[in-house]
C-alpha cells in the first residue's frame, strides 16, 4: 500500500539516503495516499531531500508549491515552515 511504501521511504530519508527516499515518496504519492497529513509530509520530505542534496532552486520550488496547494489544508505553524524552509533554499541558490 502506499502508506507502508511511505513507512519504507521514511526510513531511507532518515538514514540520510536522499536519493533513493526521494524517488520512492514519488511512488507513494502516485499510488495514492489516503489523507492529506501524508501527502503533505510526502511532499516536504521530498522539498528536503532536493535541499539536502544541494538542488536549492528544486527545493524552493517544492516549498513553494507545497504553499500554493490548498488540498493539503496547511496549518498556521506548517505555513510558517515551509515559508521558513523556502527562503533558506532561495538563500543558498544565490549565493
């Protein structure tokens, strides 16, 4: 199911395996998770792996895109986060 391959994923990103957990939260999300709390951590752990792997100007993009979805009903403090995590990788796509 896609919730154990996100378990799976999880695991990978946490062990600091950036590209393979990267990957493998793509097909989580294509199979389909059942509420919109995984999808949105899918989705910024795949924002944090493109950052981690140095590819700031992906990761913004993922912030920013993550802000922009309103089927991920975002709270005040994950708004704040995401926000926070997109200027530091515009930052680091600067300079």
């Amino acid at each position: 199911s896609a919730e154990i391959n996100y378990l799976q994923r999880r695991r990978l990103f946490n062990q600091e395996q950036y590209k393979e957990a990267e990957s493998q939260f793509k097909i989580a999300l294509e199979l389909g998770l059942t509420h919109h709390s995984l999808v949105y951590e899918s989705l910024r752990l795949l924002a944090l792996s493109a950052f981690y792997k140095g590819e700031y100007h992906e990761s913004a993009n993922r912030f920013q895109s993550m802000l922009e979805r309103k089927d991920l009903a975002l709270l005040g403090g994950e708004i704040y986060e995401l926000k926070l995590w997109k200027r530091k990788a515009d930052f680091f796509f600067k300079y």
